[in-house]
C-alpha cells in the first residue's frame, strides 16, 4: 500500500490514515499505519538500518483521516510540547445518528476499561477518571443524521465517540458505542495545524472523508 502523503520534510511527515488500520503495532499484528510510513521512507530515501518516526498522537483505529509523524527526535518533543500546550489543533467530521443541539461543549470524567478497551462516563471523583471536554457545532441535518463538527479540548481515548453516544447521538457505524450499523466508522480527522517544529511557521492540513454514505448525504464546506 502507498500511503497518502500531504506533506514531507526532514522534520515531518503529514499523511492520512486509512480507516481500519492502527496508528501504531498492536496486538492483531496487522499492518499499521507508523510501520507503513517507516517503510515508505526507508524506501524512498534508500535508508539503511532502522528508520525513526515520533508517534506524536494517535486516531483510533476504525477512525480515518490526517496525522502527522515528526521525523527527528527533536521535532517529536517540539510536536508533544505543542499538543500539551493544545496550539497543535486538531478538527474532526463525524456522522451522529439523532439531534443533536445546534452547537454545544460536552463535559464529561471518562474511565476506560482496560480488559474490554471500552471508555465509560462516570461520576466526578471516581478513582481513575479523566476529564474530557469538546466542542461541537452541526453543520447540518438529513434524514435522520447529524454532520457535526468537532474540536477536542482533552484527548481521552474513544472521547467523540464515547461523549456524544452518552450525549444521545452515537457515531453512525460505533457498533462499540451502540452507533447505527454501517461498514465504516463516521469518524474523520480532516485538518491538523500546527508551528513547524523548526521553521515555527503555521501550517494546516486538511483532507476530505470519503465519498460515501453517509458521508455523501451532506455538501461538506470546501477545505
């Protein structure tokens, strides 16, 4: 598989995830996405001997859509000061079945389950918990179907799609979260900005969901 590269320099790699294989190795052993992009370079750039790649985030594994990769060392702690420091911005599409209000922020502690890799909302205080929070606002409405549009305030695991199921609007294809039955999940990264680690320039990323149902229900703004 060739992957889908955005964008390419010593520093960083910019590329869009296919939905259905894992950001990083895991136990399945399928192929993944930070394995796929070490070989492309290691073949494009005919390098010998391993080749470094910072997973600097994650998508989930049924998620698609645009990651970035830091290509030294240095420009992986630059990348992660930038995500603790929440200037590395991340917007998401998704498909929720129900109605949502207009535009909202979703507040909520989330503990996961380890054994069932599930994520739960929980009472405020329960040991383990974690804050999530995120803001929405709906683009639009059709037959049934919500397009929403999302900014993560906290990076919980699972946190759109476990925070909008407890909000009454489940992911359309979450079968974990009780979303509608469809082949894929309705959940998108379409943009990544951030400083270049070195240059200090901004730069945004931005990459489409595919062009199918129920994606196709909705005239997505032009990126």
């Amino acid at each position: 598989m060739i992957p889908h590269i955005l964008y390419e320099d010593n520093h960083v790699i910019v590329a869009v995830k296919p939905q259905n294989m894992p950001s990083q190795a895991d136990a399945s052993r399928d192929m993944d996405f930070l394995t796929l992009l070490k070989q492309y370079i290691k073949e494009k750039y005919e390098k010998p001997g391993a080749v470094y790649l910072g997973l600097v985030h994650r998508l989930d594994r049924p998620a698609g859509g645009v990651m970035a990769f830091a290509r030294t060392s240095k420009a992986a702690a630059r990348l992660s000061a930038q995500i603790k420091g929440r200037s590395f911005q991340k917007g998401y599409y998704a498909v929720a079945a129900g109605k949502l209000p207009r535009a909202g922020t979703l507040v909520d502690e989330l503990l996961k389950d380890g054994r069932t890799n599930i994520s739960h909302v929980v009472p405020q205080g329960t040991q383990g918990a974690k804050h999530a929070e995120l803001s929405y606002r709906v683009l639009s409405e059709r037959e049934g179907y919500s397009l929403a549009d999302i900014s993560l305030k906290t990076g919980r695991p699972h946190q759109i799609r476990v925070q909008f199921s407890h909000a009454g609007a489940p992911l359309v294809g979450d079968a974990k979260y009780g979303g509608a039955e469809n082949p894929l999940l309705c959940l998108w990264s379409y943009r990544l900005s951030f400083l270049h680690p070195t240059k200090k320039e901004r730069m945004t990323f931005t990459c489409l969901p595919p062009d199918r149902f129920p994606w196709n229900l909705f005239e997505l703004p032009t990126l």
